[in-house]
C-alpha cells in the first residue's frame, strides 16, 4: 500500500480484529456527497476497504451482516445479484458487474487500522 497522508488517517479498528477471509469491519464515511456504508476486510495478510456498494447495482453486498466473503475465503460476493469480486483489488471477477468496487485506502500501523480521510472520502460528522 502506498504512503497514507498522517494528518488525514482516522482510527478504524485494531488489527487483530481483521480474520483472513473473515468477518469484516464497517465504517461510515462521506463519497462524493453522500453517506455511505463501507468495510475493512483482511486477505492474505493485508488489509482491504471497499465501499459497501455493488458495482452491478449500487446495493449493500454483504449476504449476512459484515460478512462478504464466500465459504472458501477467496472471494467478496454480492448477496444480491451473485457478483464475485477479488479481495485484493476488488476487481468483477464473474457475475454481473460493471467495472470494480471503489478502494478506501488503509494502512495498519503499530497494529492499528486506518482509513484516509480526504478527498473524495470524508468522515461523517455527528
């Protein structure tokens, strides 16, 4: 993952939290003006965030709460239409789907978590 701006990180989760191919954990943020669901997933030791959002049909994906991948731990699937994406890129790998999942970019540090909070994404603010 590339360098993450120090100023812009917000705290998500500890690390230990995020299983390979396991549950994830959802966050709330700002996208392109708009409220959005997202999640941190961990896939092969790295850590990954996507906005909740299938690129068929901007729909939430997760077939129980927080949890996207399938039984194999390979694969995010979308529990509405079937879209299969790759964990490490969020690329459409089968299903229908245009185009791929939108990244949130993290980093994980001294076994914290983080997501970069600057454009286009923004922290909700209570």
């Amino acid at each position: 993952m590339s360098r993450l701006d120090g100023d812009a990180l917000q705290a998500l989760c500890n690390g230990h939290e995020l299983v390979n191919g396991g549950v994830a954990v959802p966050f709330d943020l700002m996208y392109a003006g708009q409220s959005c669901r997202a999640f941190a997933i961990r896939f092969q030791g790295h850590v990954h965030a996507y906005l909740n959002r299938c690129a068929h049909v901007a729909m939430e994906m997760d077939w129980q709460p927080n949890r996207f991948f399938d039984d194999s731990g390979q694969w995010l699937l979308c529990s509405t239409h079937g879209a299969v994406y790759e964990p490490a890129s969020g690329a459409c790998r089968g299903g229908p789907c245009r185009g791929g999942l939108i990244k949130v970019p993290l980093v994980e540090r001294d076994g914290v978590v983080f997501w970069q909070a600057q454009y286009p994404f923004q922290p909700l603010v209570f």
